[in-house]
C-alpha cells in the first residue's frame, strides 16, 4: 500500500473538481449508486468522515474499490497534482493495468515532466522504451522537455545522445529547435568544443538552422578562441537565409576586442550601425577597452564621443576603461578632465584616478583626490582606495609612508582588510625587516585576521634568503595547521633555503613531500635542486633529478641546460656540453651569453681556442652581442696557447666593440707578458690601463711583485 499524503484545501477543491467529473465518480465503499451524485453537496457536519476518506485518493485498494475505469485525460489532471514521484509512478501503472486502457502521449508528457524535475532520468529512459513497446508516436516537444531537464542537471552529454536517439531509436526526426536546446546547454554546460561538431551534424542532415543557432554556435567558438571560425559563419548566415541581429554582432565584436583585434572589431560595429542593429552600451565598451588595451586613446575618446551623438549613454565602465587607459598612457590629468564631467561618479572612477597618479608616483595629488575631491562630491572612499596608496607607497619603497597610510586609514574608520595588511607585510619581508613584518604580523591577530597563502610564502622567502630555514619550517608547519594549503612557491622558498644551507637530505625529503601533497614540480624546483648538487659537484645526482624531470613533463629551460654545460666543463668534457647545447638549439630553446661563454670558457681551457674562435662566430650571427666575459675567457686561451699577439689584437677590438675591460682584462694580459719575459710591455699596458680608468687591484700586485721579486732574485744571482 502506498504511503498515504496530506493535501492542502486548494488540491482538496482540485480533487473535487476532478471527482466530480460523471464518469469519474469517487464514493465510499458505504455509498449506494443512487448516492454518487449527491455526495458532495451534502452538509459537512453529515459527511465530515466520508470526506476525509474521500480525500485519501491515493490509497491503490481504495481506488480499485471506488474508482470507475479512469481515462487519459483523467489521469493526466491526477498526475498534475503535488504528489511525490512513487505515489505518481504507482497511480500510474494501476491505471495502465486497466481493462482496455492504453495510456496516451500526454499522460507520458506530465509524467516525464514531474520525473525530470526530481532529476529521475533513469526512470525517464524506461518510460521512452514503454513508450516505443506500446508503439506511442513520439513528438518533439517530449524530448526538449527531458533535454532542458538534462541542462538544468548539468548534463550536456545526455542532452547531445538524446538528440541522435531521437531519429535512430525513436524515429522522431528533429527541427532546429531541438539542435538550438542541445547548443544552449552544451554552451552553459562549458561544452563549448562539442558545439561545432552538433551544429555540422545539424547542417549534413539538411536542417536549417536560423539566427539563434548561429548566435550560440559563434558563442561556442568565441568560447574556445577560434574567432576566425565564428566570423567565417557571419558570412555564412545569408546563404542560409538568416539576417544577423545584434546578439549576434555583439559576441563577435566582444570576442575580438578581448583578443586584442580591435580594427575588426570596430570595422563590426561600424556594420552593425550600416544593418540596423541597435548595439548596446557593452557592445561600445568593449570596443573602447580594447582601443585603451593598444593604447590608442584618442580613438577611444572619440568613439565616446560618436557614442553620445548617436544618443547612447555613456555609462560608469565607458568612463573607467577610457579613464584607465589613460592613466596607464600617463595621461593622468586628462582622465581627471573626464572626471569632472560626470555628474554623480562612483569610487570605483576615483580609485581609478588615484591608482594613476600613483603609479606616476604623485602620491600628493593622489592624497588630495581621497582626502579633499572624494568628500566634496560626497563619496565615500572604500578600503581598495587605501590598498591602492598602501601598495604604491610600498612598490616605491616609502615603507614608513606606507604605514602611516594605514594608521590614518585606521583613524577615519577604515577597516583593513587582509589585503592591506599583506601589502604593507610583503614589502617589508622583501626589503627584510621582518622585526617590522613581526610587528604587522602581531596586530593582524589582535584582529583576528589570518595570513594568507601569498603572505606565508613572502614570510617564508624572506626566512629562507636570510638563512633562516628553521623558522622558515616552523612558519610552514604553522601555515598547514591553520588551514592554509601551501602552494609551489611555498615548497620552492623552502628548498631554496635547504640547499642554499647545504641541507641536500633535508631538501630531497621535502621535495618528495611536496608531491604527495599533489603540489607539480616546476622548472624552479627542478633548477633549484639540481644547480645546488652541481656546486658539490655531484653531476650524477644532478642527472637523476634531470630525468625526473623529463618523465615529469617538466622543460628543460636555459638554466638548466647552462648549468649542465657548466658542470661537463668543469670536468673537461666539453664535447658532452657541446651536445647540450645542440640538444638546446634543436628543442627551440634560443641559447643566450651566458650558454655561449661557458662553451667558449670551457673550449679555451681545454687549448681549443680555433673552435672557441668559430663559436664566436656562430654567436654573432645568431645576433647574440659578445661581452666581456667572453673577450676574457678569448684572451686567456690565445695566451695559454702561446698567442699573446693575437690576444693584443682582441684586446684592442674592445674599445670598437664599445666594451670596457675589467681587471680580469688587464691582469690576464699583464701575467702573461710577465711570463713571457715582457715587463716592459706589461708595464706599459699596466699604465695604458690606468690612464682608461683602470685600478690595479690585489692581483695585479701580486703578479708585478711577483716578477720584480724573481727578476731582483735573477740579478742578485748574476752577481
């Protein structure tokens, strides 16, 4: 028996309604026949009792005792009323066991539809089958009922699977409109990729599809950032009969201004105005931002002013974006024109002027526009206008500014945020006061206000670069207990200070941590590690952590590489950092000075100064501009190899190269004179060096004491 529900008076009359019905008669087991017509007109004091039992309908034994055969359209009204979904499937299948009964599509239809709204899709596959064993004529409107049930739930991919079960398991052929639903919620599903393939599907099937589903299917490429795509089918739509509208401009137009195409952007708006679309405020504004974006401001300022004459109002955001692009064009004092002209502006327009003059660094300006202009038009500052002074102040460096930026907001009754407070915290880690940072980190919990993730990774960077690894650990230990998940920075700051302590056990151990948190390595991690067993000179460890990379899916970038190359040349085998460096230019990494100045360091070592010599050359011509690191490693090598008049002449090619010797320069030179007997020459290239600018450092003394001391010792033995 199924579970008896309580109904309000309203489904009450609605049941009577129904009951009423000649053919519908409802009596209790008590009542004769001749009564049937009578027995709801009667007194309720007389049958208050068979009232109440009357109105308990959905009692299967008392409607198979008191019902006459119910019809379709009977049932259809009963399934309409507010009962669960078992007493309505229950009421359901007794009527279908009815002598001669066949239920009817729209007893199918209210059903499906009440079954949709609980989310029953199973249930609603069985009524389809039911529906195809008793031969039923499927109608279209039956299946965007349960697709639009299916969007509703999140399930695009049930709503595109119904759509091919229409024709091949239900021989129901579908119309555009049932390909518009399934576009729609693919599109609000975030199903953007499978779009495209239903719309071509709709198009080899000889559907037509109107203006709608072109609206949701360039949507649907906009989505997916083939904008070409979408514009291809603007061109198309005449061919099927379509006329686009302003939905349908307005996606492109917005699709092209964000992706910096803001010429065919505002080639499409100029056609939307040809067509007779009305485009909308957001339609300009998009236009306008992306002319700020390529900073042509004065086209921006103009398309507002085409925008007024048309007669369409300019609203806050036509303000704020022309507003911000001139403020990041320096234009400070032209955004504030802007400024005056509007009537009542928001603080969202004032923290955009603010935030300009901050960035030029005119924090008095900035002052007056918060503490004089804002008051005057009678709007409230809000904590983004300090936060915006707060991190100005801090990225110039004016910390103690910065602080009595916070004290007055405070004062005036200006709640700090998190963001604050991080602001001004980060600063002062970065610049490392942390006896300061401590003091931030101390009122910040006298208000309840917790560190974020951002600000424990700058606490913990900063620990770490001022080789303090365990207070750093504590901080991370007291991050996770506090619910703050650390991120890569996070574990990166901590391996940096590990390795950068010698504490290579200790770093690994975290490093393999960090994983099973579900934290990705990154190329910083991986560098980080392997460059600090490349200082200890364990190239293999550093070669084992190279491959873990690789099968990570991790690059090799140019740090890595150097690196390596570094360590193969080191040890001499600079054939093994040459292979890297091919391995480099092959993978598309473009090797930089530093990449070419190992090789060459490492090939003049090693006496071969020819091939150093010929990567010079390749250096060049890959428009690489040699340095002075590279003319000292040249030097020394033509030198070591017995070419002192070579090395003269590279000397001299410095000064029409524009570079500057350093010591390293000189001394190189001046050694190797002195070793091949020539103090005089070294003498003079030792004052032709200080007439340049040149101050004899520790080692060239050493190396002329040296020499006078041994040619004083030569004299001494000659007499």
């Amino acid at each position: 028996m199924l579970k008896r529900t309580k109904i309000s008076m309203d489904v009450s009359r609605r049941l009577q309604f129904v009951f009423k019905i000649h053919c519908f008669p409802i009596c209790s087991s008590g009542f004769s026949e001749g009564n049937s017509d009578t027995s709801f007109t009667d007194k309720e004091s007389e049958s208050e009792n068979e009232w109440e039992r009357l109105h308990k309908p959905f009692d299967l034994k008392e409607l198979r005792r008191s019902l006459s055969p119910i019809s379709p359209c009977q049932l259809c009204k009963l399934l309409e009323l507010p009962l669960d979904i078992p007493t309505s499937m229950e009421i359901f299948e007794w009527a279908g066991v009815q002598k001669g009964y066949c239920h009817s599509f729209d007893v199918y239809y209210v059903l499906i539809n009440k079954l949709g709204a609980a989310e029953e899709f199973k249930v609603i596959d069985k009524l389809l089958m039911q529906m195809k064993e008793e031969e039923i004529v499927f109608r279209e409107p039956l299946f965007l009922l349960i697709m639009k049930y299916y969007g509703r739930a999140g399930l695009p991919g049930q709503a595109t699977r119904l759509l091919l079960d229409m024709r091949s398991v239900y021989s129901c052929e579908p119309t555009f409109r049932s390909y518009n639903v399934v576009l729609d919620i693919l599109v609000a599903g975030n199903c953007p990729k499978v779009a495209p393939n239903v719309f071509y599907d709709m198009l080899n099937r000889g559907i037509s599809p109107n203006v709608y589903t072109f609206g949701v299917v360039m949507k649907a490429f906009c989505m997916i950032n083939e904008v070409d795509s979408a514009c291809s089918l603007l061109r198309d739509m005449t061919k099927h009969g379509c006329v686009p509208n302003s939905v349908v401009y307005q996606t492109l137009i917005h699709a092209l201004s964000k992706n910096n195409r803001v010429n065919e952007a505002h080639q499409l708006l100029e056609e939307m105005l040809l067509m007779g679309c009305t485009p909308d405020v957001q339609t300009f504004n998009d236009v306008i931002h992306g002319l700020c974006r390529a900073n042509r401001i004065h086209e921006a300022a103009k398309l507002v002013d085409r925008m007024l004459l048309r007669g369409f109002a300019a609203d806050a955001v036509t303000y704020g974006v022309l507003m911000q692009g001139l403020c990041r064009a320096g234009q400070v004092e032209e955004a504030r024109v802007f400024l005056d002209k509007i009537a009542s502006p928001n603080v969202v327009l004032f923290n955009t002027l603010i935030n300009g003059y901050v960035a030029s660094g005119r924090f008095d300006e900035a002052k007056d526009i918060l503490y004089v202009h804002m008051i005057t038009v009678g709007c409230q500052p809000d904590v983004y206008t300090f936060n915006i002074l707060i991190h100005g102040l801090c990225k110039k460096g004016y910390l103690v500014s910065a602080r009595e930026c916070l004290n007055e907001m405070i004062i005036k009754g200006y709640e700090p945020n998190v963001i604050t407070y991080t602001i001004l915290f980060n600063s002062l880690c970065k610049e490392g006061q942390l006896e300061e940072a401590g003091k931030v980190l101390n009122e910040m919990s006298a208000k309840n206000i917790s560190l974020n993730t951002v600000g424990y990774n700058c606490l913990i960077y900063a620990l770490c670069k001022d080789r303090k690894v365990h207070e750093a650990l504590q901080m991370f230990a007291e991050m996770s207990s506090k619910g703050c998940k650390p991120d890569i920075y996070t574990f990166n700051s901590l391996i940096y200070g590990l390795c950068k302590d010698d504490k290579m056990e200790e770093a690994l151990e975290l490093y393999g941590d960090m994983l099973l948190e579900g934290v990705i390595a990154n190329t910083v991690t991986f560098n980080t590690l392997i460059h600090a067993f490349l200082r200890k000179g364990a190239l293999q460890q550093a070669l084992k952590l190279v491959n873990d990379m690789i099968f990570r899916g991790c690059p090799l970038d140019n740090i890595t590489y150097n690196g390596l190359m570094k360590a193969f040349c080191k040890t001499g085998a600079v054939e093994k950092g040459l292979g890297l460096f091919e391995e480099m230019v092959k993978k598309g990494l473009f090797p930089n000075n530093i990449s070419c100045n190992i090789l060459i360091n490492g090939l003049c070592k090693t006496g071969k100064v020819h091939d150093a010599l010929e990567l010079l050359r390749d250096m060049i011509h890959r428009g690489l501009m040699p340095d002075i690191v590279t003319y000292n490693s040249l030097i020394n090598g033509l030198c070591k190899v017995g070419h002192a008049r070579e090395a003269l002449n590279l000397f001299d090619r410095l000064k029409f190269e524009g570079i500057c010797p350093d010591a390293i320069t000189y001394n190189t030179l001046i050694s190797w004179h002195c070793k091949e007997g020539m103090f005089s020459d070294a003498c003079l290239l030792l004052d032709r060096g200080v007439d340049n600018g040149f101050i004899p450092n520790d080692v060239t003394w050493y190396v002329l004491d040296f020499v006078l001391g041994w040619k004083r010792g030569m004299m001494a033995d000659l007499f």
